[in-house]
C-alpha cells in the first residue's frame, strides 16, 4: 500500500545515518549559541542569526548548484552590512561603560553567534539536499534527528559533567561544561521551568518539521529568510524587558530587513519568481 498522506508520503528506504550529520550540525551549532546568549544582549544575539542568509546563498552554490542573481547579491551585501551595525553598535555601547573586559565578552559572544550560523547554514543546505534527493518525509526526517541528536547529546552529557570551564562559560555552581543533574533538580523544583522546557520542547518539535518542509518544497535559502522574521519580536521583547539599550542604527536596520522578507514573502507566491535558480 502507497502512503500517499501529504505528511507521510515519500521514500521510506534509505540510510537514516545520512540524518546524523544535519543533526550533529544542529546540535553543535545550538550549543554554542547558548553558550553566546551568556556572553551578549538577546536582541543582538538574535540580529546576528542573520548571518546565516548570507552562510546558506554561499553554500547553494557549490552544494546545490544555485545561482544567486544580481538582486540576491545585494541582498546579501546588506545583510553583512546589517551584522557590521549589530556589532559596532554593541561595540560603542559597551564603549560608554569604560569597562574593556565586559566589551571583550560582548564581541566573542557575538563571533560565537557568527561562527555558529556556519553550522546552521550546513545543516539547513544537507536537509535540503537528502530531503529533495532521497525524497524522504519531513515528518520523518524530523523524528530521525531527533533522535540522533537526543542519543548523542545524552552520551556528550557525561563527559561534559567533569569539563572544568569557569563562570565565563558556565552558570552553575560547580563551574562545569554542564550539569544535568542540578537541571534536573531546578526542574522538579521550579514549575515554570519545567512548563517552559516543555513549551520549548514542543515548540522546537514543530518548527523543526515546518523547517524541513519548506527546505524541501522551496529552499534552504528561503527557509531562512522566513526564519529570520521572529529578529522584531525578540528585538522588541529585548528593549521592554531586558534592558536593552535603543539605537537608532538597529532601528534604521530593522525597517530595512522587515521590509525586504515581506517583500520575499510576498514573491513567493509565484514560485516563477524565485531569486535563486537552479542550474540545469
């Protein structure tokens, strides 16, 4: 019998082991973007995610013979002149405090960011890549890396439990790389910790297949371009709450990006406009 449900329906022969590499990918990647969360404001954390637009169009080309036209390349010329911004602004606002070693932190933790989106653009372009070559379901990519990098992670837990790195990289008390057992204890005694690891968990569940899917039917590069759109609310959610200090640049960068994917959005209505074309 043909499963020909539109979120089953696909290839189901093929080595799940080609979905361990996007996870481990995933898995690093998010790693260190935790660690850099630490290190740097939220907003600006958040705004240099951006940098993976401009990892994911570079990568297209030799990986999945894409070509950007001339309004892609401009696209990605203001991306990387919208990350010089975030980072001079967190500069000269650091800058203003008089304290050197807090704006060293500042700017590793906004490289580590950067760094970071390398692997997510990577991850992004081999989904893309397997999903559309082995045809496989994006449900059931979803669950099989899932479970890769649940499997992995759990086994990295152990030596990460003895890795000595100091309060720069490490909230908890001892110091360590990671501590499961002390998050384990902070769940069961904090309800809104486990009601917001339970959020997060379910959340991420769905926007992984929702990832994979639009990677599938249109592009990794598209994908995200639609991703980078959650930059307003989390920037705004930054100044309300988290003391984020307001600058002009970041505002002035804001309106551009916003109404660039909006006009992306728009665009992708008609799938014969797409920016990026595949080369026969």
């Amino acid at each position: 019998m043909v499963d020909t449900h539109k979120l089953t329906k696909g290839n189901r022969n093929f080595n799940v082991l080609i979905l361990w590499l996007p996870a481990l990918c995933d898995m690093i990647g998010t790693c260190i973007v935790y660690i850099a969360l630490n290190l740097t404001y939220a907003s600006s954390f958040q705004m240099l995610r951006g940098a993976v637009i401009v990892f994911t169009a570079f990568l297209s080309s030799p990986c999945l013979h894409r070509i950007p036209n001339g309004r892609e390349i401009l696209g990605i010329f203001l991306v990387i002149k919208g990350l010089v911004v975030v980072g001079v602004s967190d500069y000269l606002d650091k800058v203003e405090s008089n304290n050197s070693k807090e704006t060293m932190i500042v700017i590793i933790g906004d490289l580590m960011v950067i760094v970071a989106q390398f692997l997510t653009a990577g991850q992004a372009i081999l989904e893309e890549k397997f999903l559309v070559d082995e045809n496989i379901p994006p449900l059931q990519a979803a669950g099989w890396e899932g479970i890769f990098g649940f499997s992995t992670l759990s086994v990295l837990m152990i030596p990460m439990y003895f890795i000595y790195v100091g309060k720069l990289f490490a909230n908890n008390s001892r110091g360590t790389l990671e501590d499961v057992l002390d998050a384990f204890v902070q769940i069961g005694n904090n309800w809104k910790i486990l009601l917001a690891t339970t959020v997060t968990i379910c959340s991420i569940a769905v926007y992984n297949f929702c990832a994979l899917t639009v990677g599938a039917e249109l592009s990794a590069t598209t994908r995200q371009v639609l991703d980078s759109l959650r930059t307003i609310i989390i920037w705004t959610y930054s100044l309300c709450f988290f003391g984020q200090k307001f600058q002009y640049v970041q505002a002035l960068l804001r309106n551009v990006a916003t109404s660039h994917l909006l006009h992306r959005v728009v665009r992708l209505r008609n799938p014969g406009d797409m920016t990026l074309e595949t080369e026969q």
